[in-house]
C-alpha cells in the first residue's frame, strides 16, 4: 500500500538536497575533469528519478485517457535511470581509486554490460511486460517474476565498487577509502529497502544522502589533496605534522626526504606542458604505490615531493629511497613514454625538541641541492 505522504516528504527532501549541491557545485562545470563530469550526471539523473518516481507514485491507479502508456513510459525510464545510475557511481569510484583513463575504458567496456541489458529489457517492456505490467483497466503498477533481476544488477554494481574501495584501501589511503565507504553505504540501505517495502521511497533519499557526502568530501579534498599529482598539499602536511608533535609528549622523530625531479622543465620544454602534467601525475601515482601505510607523500612544490615518516633508523630511509627509485626505473621500463624520471633526492631528520620546521625543511633542501650538484 502507497504512502503518499512519506513519498513526497522522502522524495521531495531528496529533491531540494540534491538541488541545493547542485547549484553549489556551478564550479564544476568551468573545467573538464573526467570525476567532475560524472558527479554532475549523478547528481542530474538523481534529481531525474526524484521526479519521475513522485510522479509514477502520484498517479498509480488513476484511470485517465492515456494514463496507461504514460505510466510504463514513466516507470521504464526509471529503471533505465537506476541502472545508468549504478554504473556511472561504479565509474566514479574506480576513476577516483585509480586516475588512469585507459583502464577505465577497458573496464567500462565490461562494466556497462549489465547496464545495457537492463536497458534493453525496459524498452521491451514498453511492448510486454518483463521487469512490471500497468492494469489496462486500474493502471496500477504490479511487479513481475522478473523485477529482481534490475536490483540485482544495481546490487551488483555498488557490490563491485565495495570490493574494490575496501581491496585497495590501502592504495588510497584514509582520505578516499572513508568517503568512498560513506558514499556507497546509503545507497545500498535505500536500494535494499525499496526492493524489500515498495510504496516507502528510500532509495532516492539514499543516493541524495550519497551525492551529498561526495560533494562534501569534494571540498575538502580540494583543500588538502592536489588535483594533478593525488598527493597530499605541503599546507595539508604541514598542518597535520605541527599539530601531531605538539600533542606528542614522546621524542619520536621525524624524517622527511625530498625529492626533485630532474630536468624536469626539460620535459615541459621538449614535449610540453600536457606531458609535463602527466610526468607530475604519475609520480603521484609511484609515491602512493610506494610509500607505507605510516608516511605520507606530499606534492610540496611544482616538481618537488616529499615524504614524511616516523624515522626508525637510517636503514629505514635507505630502504624507503631505494623502493622510490626501484619502482620509478620499472615505470620508465614499462610505461612507453618520450620522458623518463629521475629523482635527485636529500632528507632529514626532526626532531620536536630542538627543531622548527622551516629548519627541518631547509635541511632537507640544501642536502637535496647537494646531491643534484653531485650529479
């Protein structure tokens, strides 16, 4: 039995939250960043079923000259859009994980089977009914034998994106894996309990409460994730670095290694500007493969990174420097570009009792300058 009250408050509460991150999200349209892009189709498809769900509620069982095509029309296009939805959510999560467009589209190209296929089977059901029937004569809305096999495929797609956020966790890092958990969580409750109770709208209400989070998490990582390289900010480190030692009461100490690209305007120069962009991006991608889970890698300058860690002992920051350079030498080995990367690098150690940080900075910056005149 429909409750209309409960489908217009959930549905409409949904409506005017994914409006308002809509309209806060203008900015998004000045660039064209690929996560950008698919936050704004998430968000619009989202507003999409909001308004043809309330509708196909409203008007279930009316009986009117045109009523019954209008209603399959309706409720065809809301399963196609739950679908699309599911498989542009796992899109953005997997670009998000991993930044790399080529993969996505090997990846898509299997990903957006089910999609399609649901697709497919609701333009039949325009014809004859697989996935629900509308009475001819009440126009009500009836599930069929079949209507499991969209949910499952819905299911299935937040499943895959699931198993991947939680799988490469440690890849990503607090500051998407939590986000990434967050998002997909509410969509999963409203997706189970619409399939469980028809007539209670929750599905939408979760997937605003979804977008909501992401465009939140979009703010923030603005401020404290570089867009280009998916490294943390020298700000955002500094930052967290100040505030750790000034709660510590140990005398644990730091160290922090910085490494500058060589000749990297040479890169800029010879292939320009895009390769240049590219060269930064994937040094993020080597740090975050490569540094443990107890550092943090920091885009600090134009083409200077840093690592910061507990310091256990010099052996530990040799065998951190020689992993750096062992995956870089296997990334010019295996990647194919015009450029190859090479790090000049120099670190030291802080110490919270004697030390400041711009100290501890110039430290690592004059014995990084000394390797690279060495060179």
């Amino acid at each position: 039995m429909l409750n209309i009250q409960q489908i217009f408050c959930s549905n409409g509460s949904a409506f005017v939250l994914l409006l308002i991150v809509l309209l806060s999200s203008y900015r998004m349209f000045s660039h064209k960043l690929l996560d950008s892009k698919l936050i704004i189709i998430m968000i619009v498809t989202a507003l999409t079923q909001c308004l043809l769900e309330t509708i196909t509620y409203l008007i279930d069982g009316m009986v009117a000259p045109g009523h019954h095509k209008f209603l399959i029309f309706l409720n065809v296009m809301l399963y196609i859009g739950n679908a699309l939805f599911a498989f542009t959510s796992t899109i953005y999560v997997d670009y998000k994980l991993f930044g790399d467009i080529k993969r996505l589209k090997r990846r898509g190209r299997i990903l957006i089977i089910p999609a399609m296929l649901i697709v497919f089977l609701s333009i039949i059901n325009l014809f004859t009914p697989v996935f629900f029937s509308i009475d001819e004569l009440t126009c009500i809305y009836q599930r069929t034998d079949l209507y499991f096999i969209p949910n499952i495929v819905v299911c299935l797609y937040l499943l895959y994106g699931t198993v991947l956020v939680y799988k490469y966790r440690n890849k990503v890092g607090k500051y998407l894996f939590l986000p990434a958990v967050i998002f997909l969580i509410p969509i999963i409750i409203g997706a189970v309990l619409d399939f469980l109770f028809y007539g209670l709208a929750f599905k939408q209400m979760g997937i605003a409460i979804a977008l909501t989070s992401i465009y939140i998490n979009v703010q923030k990582e603005i401020s404290c994730i570089d867009s280009l390289s998916g490294l943390h900010t020298r700000q955002y480190m500094i930052n967290c670095y100040t505030a750790a030692m000034k709660r510590s009461k140990s005398e644990e100490s730091l160290v922090g290694i910085l490494l500058d690209v060589d000749k990297f305007k040479l890169i800029n120069d010879t292939y320009g500007h895009l390769a240049g962009d590219d060269a930064i991006h994937s040094i993020g991608q080597i740090l975050l493969n490569t540094v443990p889970k107890d550092a943090m890698a920091v885009r600090f300058a134009g083409d200077e990174f840093m690592v910061i860690k507990k310091y256990i002992s010099e052996k530990d920051v040799q065998d951190l420097l020689s992993s750096i350079y062992s995956a870089t030498e296997k990334y010019n080995a295996t990647q194919n570009k015009p450029y190859t990367l090479h790090f000049s690098a120099g670190y030291s150690i802080f110490n919270k009792q004697k030390d400041t940080i711009e100290a501890f900075l110039g430290r690592m910056d004059n014995a990084m300058y000394d390797e690279k005149n060495t060179k």
